[in-house]
C-alpha cells in the first residue's frame, strides 16, 4: 500500500472509531409536560427566545406598576410568577437520554429531579422489573443495579421502539459485562405489551416466552425442582444463578439437605481445553474436600453428570453477610471487629496449608453468619477459576478482587484485599468502589483510627503496602482488641 493509502486508511479508522464514541441522547419522554412539548414541538433556540422575552417582559412590568399599585398587585404578582414557573417546568426539559461509551444519564419525572450520571464500569446487573402495584396497568423498567447497591430505572413507557433498539445495542457494545443482558433478546414484546399491542398474550404467557428465549441463549438450563442427581439426590429449589453456574438445595432420600454448586462450560469450547479445565477443577475439589475447619463448609464430594461438573457442600443455616446487614444496619464496630478476627482466622488456616489454598471469592455472599454469631465460609472460587481459565473471561464479584487477581496472578495476599473490603461492607452495607484503597472516615464513617488504618491496609492496591500475610490481619487486631480493652479500663 502507497503512502497515500496508508493516510486514508488510518483516517478512515480514527473517523471510526470517532462514530462509535461519539455521545448520544435518545426521546425519553418521562417527565412531566411532555404531551404538551410533544404538540408544540419547539426547538431549544425557539424555547430559549420565548424564556428569555417573557423573563424581560415580566421583569419590566414589575418594574413599571410596583410603585402605582398596593398589595392586590402584588397578589396577582406572584401568581404570575407562579404560573410563569409552571410553563417554564413543562416546557424546559429536553426529554433526551444521554449515553456515551463509558456512562448514561436518565432524567427523572420530575423537573426538579437531579439525574446523576451512571458509569457502565459501576453497573454489574441489569433485571427487567414490572414497578406497577397490584391491579395498575404495567410499568416495565430496565433496573440497572450499581456495585453499591444503588439501582437506576429505564421506563420502557418513555422510550419509542427506535429508542429502544439504541440502548439495547449501546449496552451491548459498551457494557458486555452485565449479568442479565439476555434478558434483553426479547424486550420488544415486553414494549409492544406495554403499549397494548399485544391483546391476545397474557401477562403469564408474555414473562414465560421471555424465560424460553433467555435460557435458549444461555449456555445451559438451571435445573428444576424435583430433578434427579446421581440417584440419591432431588433438588428442593435454586438458590442462585448467573453466567455458567448455579447454585441449589438438594436432599438425599432420607431427607439430609445440602448444597449443589453446579459449573457449566460452553459448548463452543473444544475437547482439549474442556478436557484442561475439567482437570483443574477436580484438582481444586479434592483439595477442597481436605479441609477441615469448623467455619469452612465441608465439600463432601465432586462429579461430573451430563456434562456438567458439580461440588456437593455442607448446608449451614442462616443469613449470608449481604442479606444480614441489610436487615440488621448499623452493625457495631465491636461486631464488626469481632468478624474480622474470625475471617482472618479462617484465612491464616487456608494460607498456611501446604500449598496455601487461595478462597479467591470471599465475599458478602460467601459468608453466611449462624445464629450463634459464627461466621462460615461456603463457597470458594474454585468454579469461577474453572470457568474463567477455559472461556478467558474474568469471573466473580470485582468490587472484592484485587488488582492482582484480576490480572489473573491470585495469591494469599489477594485474599487479604478482600477481607478490608468485606469489613467496609459490614460497617456500610455498601459494596466499596471496584480496585480502589478504601479510606472509610474519608467517607464520612465513625469508627476508629486502627479499624480505619486496617481497612486501609487491607485494600492497599500495590502488594507491598499491604498486609504481608492473613496471620499479620489477625495479629493486629488481637493487639488493637486488647489496647481498646485497657484504654476502655
């Protein structure tokens, strides 16, 4: 290729890739007044002339008559002013949804509402919702679900199906990352239902045609209750699902409960790399059914069935971390200290086996609390291993990694990253930022100096500025304990 050529070609590209990154903004006709903007359909230098003439006029007849008339002037006045404001509210709003490649603004209802904007890298699900109360007309939304909890709602009612198809690619495009973005195969029929289009398909026949499509597109189908496993085992209901696994309570035929953890892989992937990564994963649950811990659950046994790989695990009862802080906020800086000590225990055991084991998932979720006020770890991210070394796609919670392990390089130390941010969670019932040293009373929380400078250490993002092993986390706090004790003396 000539010079020349070579010149259109990269210019060519760079113009490319500058349409792909350009921002966009889509009707979204949400707020209040849009019937009334949609009829005038006035155009933003329009909307602006007609603001700024009424502003002058109204500014010059108060000017003009204040001195010459009383109190009834004043009367009428304000309520001038008043519905002055009201046109304003209607006709001000631009009725747009903003997107860019790296974030979104959706504009509220209200005039008076702050629309903040979403960033895709903070948003980690997405779930179609029906916010309507019992007996309304339906109110489907895309949910957008942030790492810390906070959830963005996407009316499909304000969207025309033009609109639609443009975020839906958008998110495709821009934020692959999303658990739940099958959802979206299908939610044109969910726009048509919404807007009546669709008389002879039930509200039941509708969510169910969606789930066919959904679970078509999935590598796998969960599966359901009553199934059979391996003769001795039905499954009672699921627990959890996402991506390539699943998560169930099964009992035996005398009734004894457990947990099946269940692994996937694609289909796509060819025999030698199914045949490495089936490997591996029976490896790791060998090792994993040595342990022998009193807060470890137990993994009594792994198997293959139908193509599928399983783990069998101890059931214990109780509330995983997430959901108890959740209904019991506010937990105690004593408690949470108290948790600390027991995770950082349960990590000095796993690290000081020979090979050291790496938990690699620890985690809100993973952490169930008894009622005794124990801690148990019940899951380990063995299977997120398994199914992210054969499909290279990294797998688990990011706002618990390390840098370290998101590379791909997981060791002890990783685990200790995600034990500062486990204790941030149970202060805040907030999931802290993703790859970020957390600094909790930068943050606005009470609690102390040390239990600040551990979460901090904890989270360090370079290796060395970290706490070196889990027996270091568990030496200072067994000494902050005891200096809290003898100043509270």
């Amino acid at each position: 290729m000539n010079t020349q050529g070579q010149k259109h070609s990269l210019q060519q590209t760079y113009l490319d890739a500058e349409a792909r990154n350009k921002a966009q903004t889509i009707r979204y006709r949400r707020a209040y007044g849009q019937a009334v903007r949609r009829r005038l359909n006035l155009s933003k230098k329009t909307k602006a002339f007609g603001c700024s003439a009424i502003a002058v006029i109204y500014y010059m007849f108060g000017i003009s008559f204040s001195h010459q008339l009383g109190p009834l002037f004043w009367c009428a006045y304000l309520v001038a002013g008043g519905l002055w404001c009201c046109m304003f509210t209607l006709l001000a709003p631009e009725d747009l949804l903003y997107l860019d490649r790296l974030s979104l603004i959706v504009p509220g209802k209200n005039f008076m509402t702050f629309a903040p904007k979403v960033l895709w890298g903070k948003v980690e699900d997405i779930n179609l919702v029906d916010l309507a109360k019992p007996g309304d007309a339906s109110d489907f939304v895309m949910q957008l679900k942030q790492v810390s909890g906070e959830t963005t709602n996407i009316h499909l009612s304000a969207l025309d199906p033009e609109g639609l198809k443009t975020i839906v690619d958008h998110m495709r495009t821009y934020a692959p990352h999303l658990r739940g973005l099958s959802q979206l195969n299908d939610i044109d029929r969910f726009l048509d239902y919404q807007n009546g289009k669709l008389p002879q398909l039930s509200y039941t026949q509708l969510w169910e045609s969606a789930n066919q499509v959904t679970f078509g597109l999935t590598s796998f189908t969960p599966l359901a209750p009553l199934t059979k496993i391996q003769e001795q085992y039905s499954v009672v209901r699921q627990i959890a699902a996402g991506g390539f696994s699943a998560i169930y309570l099964i009992q035996n035929n005398e009734g004894v409960e457990f947990v099946l953890k269940e692994s996937v892989l694609p289909s796509t992937l060819d025999e030698a790399t199914k045949a490495k990564a089936t490997e591996q994963f029976q490896r790791e649950a060998t090792i994993l059914s040595r342990l022998n811990h009193p807060q470890i659950t137990t993994v009594y046994d792994h198997f293959v069935e139908n193509g599928r790989n399983y783990l069998r695990l101890d059931f214990i009862k109780g509330l995983n971390m997430r959901q108890y802080v959740n209904q019991q906020s506010g937990q105690t800086e004593s408690t949470v200290m108290q948790w600390a000590t027991q995770l950082a225990g349960i990590l000095k055991y796993l690290h000081s086996l020979t090979p050291p084991v790496v938990h690699r998932d620890l985690s809100p979720d993973n952490i169930v609390v008894r009622a005794d006020g124990q801690l148990v770890l019940v899951d380990f991210g063995a299977a997120n291993e398994f199914i992210g070394q054969a499909t290279g796609t990294l797998v688990g919670k990011h706002a618990y990694m390390a840098p370290e392990q998101i590379r791909g390089n997981a060791q002890p130390v990783s685990d200790v990253y995600a034990l500062g941010a486990c204790v941030y969670f149970a202060l805040t019932g907030h999931d802290p930022e993703p790859i970020a040293t957390i600094a909790a009373k930068k943050h606005g929380l009470a609690i102390s100096d040390w239990l600040d400078d551990f979460i901090t250490r904890c989270t360090q993002l370079e290796i060395d500025e970290r706490f070196a092993t889990s027996e270091e986390c568990l030496n200072y706090l067994s000494l902050s304990r005891t200096s809290v004790g003898q100043n509270t003396t």
